[in-house]
C-alpha cells in the first residue's frame, strides 16, 4: 500500500470514527423530549395529542432541513456542512431550560431539531470515504450514531431525579460545544468528494420524480420513522401502561432504543453480504409480526362455563413486551442500514441528494407518528392503538414490495448473478445498480 493510500486509509476511520461520535450526540439531543417532556407535560397539563406534538417539533426540523442539507454537503462537502449545524443547536439547546409556556417549547424544538439533520450530512460525507464494497458497512457504523436516542435515556433521567429537568439543557448544550471542536479536529476534507458544477436546487429534487426513490423513502419511514416515534413515545408508554417510574421507564425503553442503533452497522454488513433486498424483505415480515403481538390490548372477558362465569385476562406483561420491543429494535436496526445500502447502489454519484430526501421520509415518520399516537390514544384510550397503526403501515409496504420486487426475486435462495432487483439490474457486489445496468 502506497504512502497516499495508508494515509487516505487513516483520514477515512478518522472521519468514520468522529462523525459517529457526533451523530450519536446530535441524536442523543435530537432524543432529548422523550425523557424531560414527561415532566413537562405534568407541569402544563399537556393531553396526548399535546405531548406527541412537542416530542415531535425538532422531528419535523430536522426532517425537513434534510434535502437541502443533503444537497449542500454533495456540493460544500460534509466536513463544513457538519460542524456548522451542530455548532446552530448549541444556544437553543441552552435556552431550552428558561421556557416557560408550551409555544416557547415547540419554538425552541424546532431550533434544536436541526441536530435531527446531521444524518443527511454525514452518510454521504461518510460514505464516499470508503470503496463501494465497504460501504454498508461503514454507513452502518456511521448509523449507530441512532444509539444516541439509548444514550439519552440512561442520561436525562439521572440529571432529573438529581438536579431536575432543566438541568438537562445546560449539559447537553455543553457536550454539542465540545462535540463541534472535537469533530474539527479530527475530520478531514476531500475536494474528490464534492460534486462538481452548478446543479440547481431544483433540478437535484427531480431525484423525487424516481419510483425508486419513493420506494425506498417509504421503506425508511418504517424502520426509521417507527424507530424515532417510538423512541420518543416509550418511556411515557411504561410510566402510563405498567405504572413505573421515570428512571426504570426508561431503562427498559432503551431495550428498543439501544439495539435499534447499535445494530445498525451489523445491517450494513449483512446487506454487503446478502444484498439490501434480502435483508429489507424479513425485516419488513419480523417486524409485521413482533407489531401484531404488541398491538393487542389488555383484554379481560368472561365466558360462560359449565361452572357458572369465568373471567380470562389477555395481555403483555411487562417483561414479555420488553422482549418484543428488543426484537422490533434489531429488526429496524437492520432495516435502517438496509436501505441506504439501495441508496448506495442505485445512486453512487448523488448519495447526498437521494439520502437527504429518503432521510425527509423517514424523519416525517418520526414526526407525524408521536402526534397519531397522541391522538389515537386520546380517542381510543387504547395506548397499543399506536402499534396498531404500525402494524398497519408495515402491512402495506409488504405489499408493495411484493409487487415491485419480490415476485421478480427469491429471497429465500443465494442471490445468483443474474437475480433481477426491482429496477431490473442485477444484483451483484460491488456494483451499483446504475453500473449494471449500462
């Protein structure tokens, strides 16, 4: 290996190892409603409806800065791009400790929201520092950065059963400041790396236009808008079905939280090995059935026996649906990593525009889901109506995937050279679909 390759080698873990760093404390702060909101929501006397809107507020910032940031970092590059947003959340995230009225929240929600955007930027920043075949892989572990959503639930509750709510902001706020520095020093800047010409706004959303891009933003507001919604509408989700406490409500909240980030970079291998295909059919078919169990409510009825009345009692107990929630994490773990990897393939020379808009999809998910999951238990009062709408969702897109993709494809067979994907090409490693198909 050459001088420049060695070196080269050493500035790609760099980036990859920092950037990971930094996506975890921008999704640890992004994360930050689903434990202080909790006491919030007693002080204002917030309904459900009211509460999934103020976990959901840096969820639609986030979610809609992603295109342009995507965007921006295929012409800036990711390093800049990077440090600039995270450096933005710093006095919002501060600020946030002096609200006092529930418009003031959902205001400075959006301004800390934009950490939620840093995805959009580091995947494609990432991403182009290693060769097509690492790819998922390096994605993956970039990916894991969605742990930060775990990192936020063993935090926030020790800084508020020991110093209150507030205390939250004014640490968070310090870490991002060190994050910023931390990450300029380490990361580095390729001029290969940035797209060249002067490519319109516009014209780099026509991408939209693409039935593979809008598949594949479907798929990701599954395993990483589901992923987002119920991170942030868990730990409520115990104190309220099961009557614990903060601090253990969001230990086991973290079952589903801490999987679902930290697996990501197993996803991004095994979607190397297997193809991103393979891997998004069973996760869409686990999570299709982990989201019917955990949609049953608790029952109880009473049948008529031989021996007079008999009253039953259905329903998950807390252990049994701790286990569920682990199992539904690993499965959008894998997801997650899954569909970038399509991404990767079908669109090698606008990464950053193709994932900014899937990134869009996939952070509306996470915004529009808390505020149904609001409402729906508001009109219901069942709380695993929000699994039922779920599982509905995940219903729906194992249709359409099998329409579009599977009945060209078997996915229960090695993939042979030959095999069609849904587009057409063929799904062989190392190449991107656009490749194979020239």
């Amino acid at each position: 290996m050459s001088a420049n390759a060695q070196q080269h080698n050493r500035q790609a873990w760099s980036v990859l190892i920092v950037s990971t760093w930094a996506f975890t404390v921008c999704f640890m702060v992004w994360m930050m409603f689903a434990v202080i909101g909790i006491p919030i929501k007693k002080t204002l006397g917030l309904n459900a409806t009211e509460f999934g809107l103020l976990t959901a507020m840096p969820v639609l910032s986030g979610s809609l800065i992603r295109v342009p940031l995507g965007i921006w970092t295929d012409r800036y590059g990711g390093r800049i791009v990077f440090a600039a947003i995270m450096a933005a959340t710093v006095i919002p995230i501060w600020m946030l400790s002096y609200a006092t009225t529930y418009w003031q929240y959902l205001t400075i929600g959006l301004f800390i929201g934009l950490a939620g955007g840093s995805f959009s930027v580091g995947t494609p920043y990432v991403a182009r520092w290693f060769p097509k075949e690492r790819q998922g892989l390096a994605m993956g572990i970039f990916g894991a950065g969605n742990s930060g959503a775990a990192v936020n639930k063993f935090i926030a509750p020790a800084l508020v059963v020991g110093f209150g709510w507030t205390m939250v902001p004014h640490v968070y706020a310090a870490v991002m400041l060190g994050t910023v520095i931390l990450f300029w020093m380490f990361s580095h800047h390729d001029k290969s790396h940035v797209v060249q010409g002067q490519t319109s706004f516009m014209q780099q959303l026509r991408a939209l236009r693409d039935p593979g891009v809008l598949k594949y933003s479907q798929y990701y507001s599954i395993v990483f808008g589901g992923y987002v919604a119920l991170s942030l509408w868990m730990v409520q989700y115990y104190v309220g079905e099961y009557k614990l406490s903060l601090p253990v409500a969001a230990l086991l909240a973290a079952a589903f939280s801490l999987p679902g980030g930290v697996l990501r970079a197993v996803g991004g291998w095994m979607s190397d090995k297997f193809g991103a295909h393979k891997v998004t059919w069973w996760v869409l078919w686990v999570s299709w059935v982990v989201l019917f169990l955990l949609s049953y409510p608790q029952t109880q009825f009473t049948v008529l026996t031989t021996s007079g009345p008999t009253t039953f009692h259905i329903g998950l107990n807390v252990y049994t649906f701790t286990v569920l929630m682990f199992l539904l994490g690993i499965a959008f773990a894998f997801g997650k990593a899954s569909v970038f990897k399509y991404i990767a393939d079908d669109y090698p020379t606008n990464i950053g525009t193709v994932s900014g808009i899937v990134g869009l999809a996939g952070g509306m998910g996470g915004f529009l889901l808390p505020i149904l999951f609001g409402a729906l238990l508001d009109l219901t009062g069942i709380r695993s109506s929000a699994f039922m709408l779920m599982y509905g969702v995940v219903s729906l897109s194992l249709v359409w995937m099998f329409f579009t993709e599977v009945r060209r494809t078997d996915v229960l067979r090695p993939a042979s050279r030959n095999t069609p994907t849904a587009s057409g090409a063929s799904l062989t490693h190392g190449k991107s679909a656009s490749t194979a198909r020239s």
